[in-house]
C-alpha cells in the first residue's frame, strides 16, 4: 500500500463517503488517459459500490483517442455544457479532484471549484506541491506511477470490491501513464497490474486500444515532425515545435500527438526532449517534457516553462508576447535554455 494511505485517512473517507449522496469528479484540462482513467474509475466505485449519484467533470473536450474509455459514461464536458458543469460544482455534497494538484489546473471551471461549497473535498495526485489547505483530506504522492495506481490502492484500502469498469479504466490510466511500463514504474506499480490481470482485465485489449487503432494522419504527423522538424543540440537536449497551422494541416484530432515527445528519447545522444503546440487561439505552446534518468524535465519545466511535474516527465505553457515576443521566437527561446 502506498505509504501516504493510511488506516486514518482511509477512516476518514469511508465516513465522507457514507454521508455523501451527490458527488463531482473533476480532472485537469486536456484530459489524458491517467485523469480520464482514474475519473471513470471512481465514478464506476461511487455509482455501483457506494450508491452515489457521481458525475466526472473534464474541462475540455477529451481525445478521440479515449473514445473506448469515455464512450457511454456518465460525463459532463465544462467547456460544452458550462451550465450544467458549475451547477452540479455548486450542488454537490462530495467534491473529488484527481491527477492534478491545484484547482488552477482545470481552466475554465477554476473558480467554481474554489466557490465550491461541498461538505466533504479530497484530492487522489500524484505530482508535486499539491495544494493541501483547498482540500479536507488529500492521497497524494510523487513516487508513484499515476493517479489511477494512487486510487487503486486507496480504494483497495476501503475493503470493498472494485467494479470491473473500475478496474478496466484503472489498469488503462496506469498503462498510458507509464507509457505502458516504460518509465515511472515502481514495485506497488507491477503488484497493481497483477492485481488486475488475476481479477480478469483484458490488457491486451486496450493495448490494442491504446497503441494500435490510431489514424493514418497521426503516423503522417509523427513521420515529418520527426524527419522535418526535430532539432538535437550538442548537449543532448532536442526539440519539436508544432504550430497551430501545422496541426490543421496534420488534420489531428486533439490528443493525437501524444506519445511524440516520447520518442525522440531512443536516440542515444538525446537526454531530454522538449515538444512545444501551439494551442490556437489562446496565446501559448503547451509543452511537453521527457527526460532519461539523471535528468530533470520538472526543473526545466518550472524555471523555463511556468509549469512542473515529475524529474522525467514534466508540462508548463510557454506565452506569447509575455514570455516571448512571438510563437516564431520560440526556437530560439529553446536554443537559449540550452545555453543556458
């Protein structure tokens, strides 16, 4: 069991749970496999084992991706249905926010979360700095695969069985998570996937899900971004930046460059790999951030990119004009990192 789990606070949310008849999950803006993972899971939990009417809330729109996950579940998607998504912020009882550590990290709903009356607040993280005093009781921990193994445990800890939905999406949140066991995998990590296999998940089905149902146009993406685009410097930092027009000419869906920023890391000479998107309309690369071992991609995110995460897959945002004049500058803002 993970070490932050104990037999108080597992007390402590039973009880919360017991007094709660209305709950909302809510994940972190452009949703990956972990936070829609993790926040099917305990809908699933909340609805099947507890008897409580629970709703996840995404931010935004989750990738098509993830259709095999999200399709049919009961989801309110906050930049389609505001409305509908602060009103049930302001109505529920029991208010759960997972894989993300803050409320700033669901834009667009951030201050109806911290308007949020709901008698009982628990947060289920795994990133660092979690914001403790927004929350009356926090699982939380950063040597830990992902959010869904976070929850895994702690629902582990309640004593009570864990729905076959729960499990699917919990093994399927863990698997993109650690980039199906490539990094961030811990020994409680490999007992959680036994766990699961014996309790009858079917893995290869979502690998195949996961890793083999993908576009055409994505692997088109990944080709030029790679062959055309990718920039290695003397030091071992490498680099991939991808316009909003580049995207639209891509014909991507939202959520289908992840995994790209990954790949850069088989080269030898390549310590950390920096990605940068455009996210159109809005001002800002979001980037990701990958490291190998000795390296930090949470330092490089924090100092240079106003983001964090973990010392070998880390995000932040990177701003035009505030930190650079224009989206065409950001190449050399990257050159500068490295000289630095």
């Amino acid at each position: 069991m993970a070490s932050s789990i104990t037999k108080n606070k597992l007390q402590t949310l039973d009880k919360f749970l017991s007094e709660s008849r209305l709950a909302a999950i809510v994940v972190h803006t452009h949703p990956d496999g972990d936070a829609l993972g993790s926040g099917v899971a305990m809908q699933h939990y909340l609805s099947e084992v507890r008897g409580i009417d629970a709703s996840l809330i995404i931010p935004d729109k989750a990738p098509s991706s993830m259709e095999f996950l999200t399709q049919g579940e009961k989801i309110i998607d906050a930049e389609k249905s505001p409305s509908e998504a602060r009103k049930l912020l302001s109505d529920c009882d029991l208010l759960i926010v997972q894989d993300m550590n803050a409320f700033n990290r669901a834009e667009g709903i951030e201050d109806a979360l911290k308007d949020c009356k709901a008698e009982h607040k628990v947060l289920i993280d795994h990133h660092l700095n979690p914001d403790l005093d927004s929350f009356d009781l926090a699982f939380s921990q950063n040597d830990i695969s992902s959010a869904c193994e976070m929850l895994y445990y702690t629902l582990k800890g309640l004593g009570k069985p864990i729905p076959e939905r729960t499990a699917f999406a919990l093994f399927t949140g863990m698997t993109t998570d650690t980039n199906n066991f490539a990094n961030s995998v811990y020994p409680t990590t490999l007992s959680m996937a036994s766990d699961l296999l014996q309790a009858g998940v079917d893995r290869d089905f979502i690998l195949d899900r996961l890793y083999h149902s993908h576009r055409r146009q994505r692997l088109e993406a990944f080709s030029d971004m790679l062959h055309n685009h990718l920039t290695i410097l003397p030091n071992g930092i490498a680099y991939m930046i991808m316009t909003s027009e580049m995207f639209d000419a891509y014909d991507l869906d939202e959520g289908e460059t992840e995994g790209l920023v990954n790949i850069p890391l088989e080269i030898d000479e390549v310590k950390i790999c920096i990605f940068l998107k455009e996210a159109k309309g809005l001002g800002h690369y979001r980037v990701s951030i990958r490291a190998k071992k000795g390296w930090s991609a949470n330092r490089i995110a924090k100092e240079c990119f106003s983001g964090g995460g973990h010392e070998l897959a880390a995000g932040g945002k990177l701003w035009f004009p505030q930190d650079i004049s224009s989206k065409s500058d950001a190449d050399a803002y990257i050159k500068g990192i490295a000289a630095r």
